[in-house]
C-alpha cells in the first residue's frame, strides 16, 4: 500500500523522484560507508586516541543518514507503506536539531579548550566526567524530544503526512513545518558562527603572540591542508546556510537545498576523514619509518611550548590536543529544513 499525498502549508516542493539515485548514492557515500569507517577507525586504532565528543558527532550524523533513506531502501518514497512514512517523518524532524547540537557542542568545547588551556588536569578530570556525559547525551535527548512532538502532530494531523518531495516522508502542516526543526537549527548556526570567530580570533592572537616572543616559531604557518578543510567547510556552510533561510523565507522550493542537505554526511567525513589522526592508521606501509623518527619528533615537540602554532595545539590533555587539531568550522547543516 503507497502513502498518498495530502494536504500540504506553504510552498509545494518540486517531485524530485529522478534525482533519487544521487539523493541515495550521497547518504550511502557519506553516511553509510564513509563515516562507519571514520568511526571503527576512533575505536580500533591504537596509534591515536580521539575525543568522545568527535566520535558522537560522527555517530549523530550517521543516524542522520540512516532516516533520511529510510524510504529510499524499499523503491521510490511514493511507494513506501503509511507506518514507514509516518516513522521516517518523526524521526526526521529529531535528526536535524541532533545533529545541529551535536555540532554546537563540539564548538563549544573547543572554545573552551582555548579559554582554559592551563586548567590543571586533576581538576579537570574531576569536573568534566559529569559534563561528558551531560555533553554526550544531550543530542539524543533533543532527539527524542523532537521526535515525541512530530509523531504527536501527526496522530492528530495524519493528513499532512506524505512524500511529495519524491525522496523522503515529512510532515507539511504549519506552524511546526516551518519554525519547528529550522527555528532551532538556525539558533545553533548563529551561535555556532559567532564561537568560530572566537575561536579564530583566540587561535590568532595566540600565534601572534608565540611568534612575538619566539622569534624560532615565527615561520611555522599553518599546513595548507587544515585550510584546505577549513575553507572546504566554510564555503558548504555558507550555502546550506542559504537553504535553511530559502525554507524558512518561503520562497518558491527548487531542488538543489536537498541535495545540499543529502551531501553533508560526505562533507564531514572529507573534512575529518583527511585529518592525521583518521587517516594515519591505515597508511601501515609508513608506520616503520614513523617508529623510526617518533623519539625525535617527540623530543622536539615538548621542548617548542604548549602550544603548536601549525596545529593549533594548546597545552591541555591529549585528549583536547586531539579535538582541537582535528577541529575545522563546525556550522551544523542541520538548518535545511526537514518538513520541506
């Protein structure tokens, strides 16, 4: 049994059902294949440890990729059973502000891992295990709390419940489809965007000064890889963030903002996945020459400071080393709007 279509608030989105293969072949690149091996690989390796919170962003984003192709593994989304369609909506609309949270929280802690680089590791450990945790979960429960809302809209507007879009079952009855999920993600891309330039500013102001007072560390530059992801990420940012206010704008809907929001699963497994600490141990071919030249690379390294101007080190415990150098502008796409 198909879902038929049904009522519909707003702008009528285009059917984009010939563009489901690309839909599907970016979810199951990024979200199904890529980020899995991102995830193994922070678990698996010995070389490196990586921080919980990086390892929870990549896990919120493949979830994101899951219910988003929920109705795609079955056919076409018009096709696809009431009960499937009704769950695939719900979950929907808890994916975007979890992944949206997760990404603010990353941000958050990097901020704070510039502002308090000297905090003493014993404190430290004794105040963060709570928040860790705190940290860890919040996305999930955002998740559920979204998710709980939209199946509820649903039971008593079952109507508005269909897959117009041709690629995914979402919920089109107004205010919620318009302010629900893109109202909170765009809170967290503004925050977001405004704790990056803090971020920078601190980053900066931190060199400068290194640089000032050791003039050996002046002509050490930032590697052109971590600009290279930085600016991969900026730009990505910059147009889903365009999509999200096109949504919320209600404007006439045209089919690339779909397409944007099915492509950041990829992203974010290009931008970490070209990190040191993810692709390092898989290139085995090079761990004798890397165990023959670590002692004095370590000798060095502890000898330059707390912090490493190029990498963006900052004197705290490994684990935060780890998150910051693996750390690149962190905008939540989660601003494309579910209920479109």
């Amino acid at each position: 049994m198909s879902m038929a279509i049904g009522d519909i608030d707003g702008p009528i989105p285009p059917d984009m059902s010939h563009l489901r293969p690309a839909y599907l072949g970016l979810h199951l690149a990024g979200g199904h294949i890529a980020l899995p091996v991102i995830i193994a690989t922070c678990f698996l390796s010995r070389s490196t440890s990586h921080h919980p919170m990086l390892v929870n962003l990549f896990c919120t984003w493949v979830l994101y990729s899951i219910c988003c192709s929920l109705t795609s593994y079955t056919g076409n989304a018009h096709d696809a059973s009431p009960a499937l369609c009704h769950f695939q909506s719900a979950v929907l609309h808890g994916v975007f502000p979890m992944c949206a949270t997760s990404c603010l929280i990353v941000v958050l802690q990097i901020w704070w891992m510039f502002r308090q680089p000297e905090l003493p590791q014993n404190r430290a450990i004794r105040t963060c295990r709570g928040a860790m945790v705190v940290k860890l979960a919040l996305p999930y429960i955002v998740f559920i709390i979204y998710t709980v809302v939209t199946a509820t809209l649903q039971f008593m507007h079952p109507s508005y419940v269909h897959a117009v879009n041709g690629l995914y079952c979402t919920y089109y009855k107004n205010p919620f489809r318009r302010f629900g999920t893109t109202s909170y993600s765009i809170v967290c891309v503004l925050l977001i965007l405004v704790f990056e330039a803090a971020i920078a500013i601190r980053y900066f102001s931190m060199a400068h000064k290194i640089s000032s007072e050791f003039p050996l560390a002046d002509g050490r530059s930032t590697s052109p890889m971590v600009v290279l992801r930085l600016t991969l990420f900026t730009v990505y940012c910059i147009i889903s963030f365009g999509a999200g206010v096109v949504f919320v704008s209600y404007r006439p809907l045209q089919t690339w903002p779909f397409m944007v929001q099915a492509g950041v699963p990829l992203l974010i497994a290009i931008v970490f996945g070209t990190s040191k600490e993810i692709y390092t141990p898989w290139c085995f071919w090079k761990k004798r020459r890397k165990m023959d030249t670590s002692q004095p690379s370590e000798g060095r390294n502890s000898s330059s400071g707390g912090l490493n101007v190029s990498e963006g080190q900052v004197g705290a415990s490994s684990d935060s080393v780890l998150l910051i150098r693996t750390w690149t502008p962190m905008t939540p796409i989660g601003a494309l709007q579910a209920s479109v």
